[in-house]
C-alpha cells in the first residue's frame, strides 16, 4: 500500500509517517520508481508507535523497544530489555508528578494566604 493509503488506514498524517522512517522507525520498501510501500504489519507497527508515544517515551527509547512491542496483544512489551527504559521513564513521571504536587500545595497556600489578608482589611 502508498502512503496515503497508511495515512488513512491509520490515521497519522503522511508527514508524520516520513518523521517515523527518519527516526527509523518504519522501514517501507521502495518500487523502482521510488514509491514507498507499506505492508499491513506497517498499519500495527503505526499503531503501536502512536501507543508507545502516547506513554510518553521518546522516538529514540521507541526505536529500541518497538522490536520487542510488535506482539498482537496490546500492551505486551515482552523484551528483557524493555524494563529499563520502562522503569526509567516511570521514575521520571513520578518524579514530575511530586514536582507539580509541591508547586499546587505552594500555590494553594498562596492563595490561602492572600485570601486572608484581603479578607482581614474589611
């Protein structure tokens, strides 16, 4: 299939599928005449790209693991070597969170504050 079939099979715009192949991502044939051509397991690797993208993990830990994320099931990541960057990006989203956990709780009593103060003045 072209492009532009796997832009409508998928939903991802071709312009996005080109990025995927420089990132090395996708790896589409190529008929003499320079047309890209993409197979169906194209149409689960772009699904299981935008999957792995919408978890948050860079092109390049996506490049790594995506050998090991093309089990049918959803989800399955059954590579060793997946824990790892797994792990670490969980490690940095938890470490995100407290970080916005402490800023809200600072911000909350900002405004707990000044909301005192402007209401002692009336």
């Amino acid at each position: 299939m072209r492009i532009g079939d796997l832009e409508r099979r998928t939903g991802v715009h071709r312009r996005l599928l080109r990025y995927y192949e420089e990132q090395r991502l996708l790896h589409p044939q190529r008929d003499p005449s320079g047309y890209r051509n993409y197979t169906e397991a194209d149409v689960e690797k772009v699904e299981r790209i935008r999957a792995l993208l919408a978890a948050g993990l860079n092109t390049e830990t996506i490049q790594d693991l995506l050998p090991c994320a093309l089990d049918k099931q959803p989800g399955m990541i059954p590579c060793p070597q997946s824990l790892d960057p797994l792990h670490a990006r969980l490690t940095a989203m938890d470490a995100q969170l407290a970080a916005l956990s402490r800023q809200r709780d600072l911000l909350a009593e900002l405004r707990e504050a000044t909301e005192s103060r402007l209401g002692s003045r009336t």
